[in-house]
C-alpha cells in the first residue's frame, strides 16, 4: 500500500458509522484501499471508475443552516467539494475546493477537522457515470455572509435548514449526512 493510501485508510478507520449504511460504506472503502493505490482521479469524467472526493460542507451552525448550490452537471442541489488530486491528502482537497468554489479559507472549528462522514455513491447527471468514495468535510459559514458559489460549477445556491431539509433532488446520502451532523451539533 502506497502512503497516500495508507494515510486515506487511517482516516477512514477513524470515521464512526452512523448506522449499517455507513459501516458497510467503510467497510468496502477499506477493502477497496486494500486491492489498490488507484483511488485518485486521473482522467475526466470517470478513469479510475472509482475514486476519492471531499465534500465540503458550509454550515452556519448558529443557524442551523447549510449552503447547497445547484450542480450545473449532476442537476441536484449538492454541498461543495471535488476529487482529490493524485497524491493529495482530503484535508487538503477540502481546504482547496472551499477556496476554489466558495472563494474562502475553509474554517473547521465546527465538528473538527476529521470527515464527520464516508459515502459511496454512483454519479448521475450528464457525462459517464462513476463511483464517488465521499469524504465528508464540514466547514464554518454564516448565513449572512453573502457567498457566491463558483458560477462554473453551480447554476444557483441555497441555504436549508439543517433540521427542516426537504428536496430529494440532493445526494441520496445527505439526509443522513444531516442526521450525523444534528447529532454531533448536540455533542
């Protein structure tokens, strides 16, 4: 195993499962960073059919409030966030994507700066469809501030109510990801 890989499998060890989803979820990661050190995107859309993203979450924790911009090519309301580069560490895809698609320095004083989640999701929307391995990043906003999400990537933004979501037009893995996130707010 490759070091890039073995510090990706560290982190996924370190990710607790909010429920048999997200165990099988790890589960599988952890067998897949086992079989290969192929696991960063090298070419669009899809080559290696499987590979490492971070989402980075905006929340406005004092609000309850998360940021979601309307994805120009998935067509659902998303969190920001990209694949990680070859060799990168997620930390630092996520510091890099909150700068690219939000225009900030990523703040991770909210849950810390581990993922607070682990998804793996097959992608929809236009271009070959792919495996996303999904680390989930979450970051300081305030709801206030008026961000404006890379016009690029996102045809328009949003921000939902952490406890009152309702689109199913999103990840499918985002209402548990709010669930995961309502419980380690409570903390």
């Amino acid at each position: 195993m490759e070091a890039a890989t073995a510090v990706i499998a560290e982190i996924v060890r370190n990710v607790a499962s909010l429920d048999d989803l997200e165990r099988r979820h790890l589960d599988e990661t952890l067998r897949w960073l086992g079989q290969t050190d192929d696991i960063f995107r090298r070419a669009k859309p899809a080559t290696p059919a499987r590979h490492l993203v971070s989402y980075v979450v905006l929340i406005d924790p004092d609000a309850r409030a998360i940021l979601l911009g309307h994805h120009r090519k998935a067509g659902l309301w998303l969190p920001t966030g990209g694949h990680a580069d070859p060799g990168e560490h997620p930390f630092a895809t996520a510091g890099r994507e909150a700068a690219e698609e939000i225009g900030i320095t990523a703040e991770f004083s909210v849950v810390g700066p581990e993922p607070l989640f682990l998804t793996i999701t097959t992608t929809v929307g236009i271009g070959a469809c792919h495996e996303d391995v999904s680390l989930w990043y979450v970051i300081r906003g305030d709801r206030t501030h008026p961000y404006q999400l890379d016009p690029r990537e996102f045809s328009d933004q949003r921000w939902w109510s952490i406890d009152d979501f309702s689109t199913s037009e999103t990840d499918p893995h985002l209402p548990r990801f709010l669930a995961k996130l309502r419980a380690a707010l409570s903390r």
